[in-house]
C-alpha cells in the first residue's frame, strides 16, 4: 500500500529549505525539527497523524553521522534545528558554530541580522 505523500516527511523541508511551502504535498512537521526517531507505527503504515512527533521518512544513515556542509561555509550554518554532524560546537540562538567571535547585531530589514567581528 502506498504510503499518502502529506504523512511522508518532507526532505526539504526538515533538511534543508522547502521552495514550496504551504503548497508542498508532503508533510512539514515543525515539532520533529532536530531529531531523527522515525515512528514505528508509519514503519507499518498505521499512523494517520499528520501532527505526530515522530519522523515519518525512513533514514538509512543518521544525518547526525554525515557532516553538515553549511559549517565550513563562510556563514557557518544558520540551521537551529541541524541535524547533521558538527565539530565546532554550536551557539544557542543561531545554531551556528563558525561564527564564534563574531557578535550578531539587528540590521534595518525585521529579523535581518548582521555578523560583526567581537573585539576584545
């Protein structure tokens, strides 16, 4: 039986960026941001609930043991809910870990920020 698309987790959407938004067929569920425990119930296609805290994709290779690419990027990753695999250890409130010494300031735009160099 083929499992419904909207109680299939959406890849995009838990790890990474999901174009489609409220229109994407597949399911977003923000409370499983973060963690990787895939519902034993969807496993045999028993659970119907879109709002279940569970995964509902099956993971082959934890994502907490691949190592997150945005990391090394200039900004470091922004992701506050990552769930891949890093070695800096990560700040509270921007789920970066390469930006330390760097300090976050509001920029004009709401919710827009700026990364400044801490002097010490």
């Amino acid at each position: 039986m083929e499992v419904p698309k909207n109680l299939q987790d959406c890849y995009f959407f838990y790890y990474s960026t999901c174009k489609k938004g409220s229109s994407c067929s597949y399911r977003h569920e923000p409370s499983c941001l973060g963690h990787e425990e895939v519902c034993k119930l969807w496993l045999e296609n028993k659970c119907f609930n879109r709002q279940c805290t569970m995964r509902h994709m099956k993971i082959q290779k934890p994502r907490s043991q691949t190592k997150c690419y945005w990391e090394d990027q200039p900004q470091g990753c922004m992701k506050p809910h990552c769930v891949f695999q890093h070695r800096l250890p990560r700040r509270a409130g921007t789920g970066g870990g390469s930006n330390q010494g760097l300090l976050q300031l509001p920029m004009g735009a709401p919710g827009g920020l700026i990364l400044v160099p801490r002097i010490l």
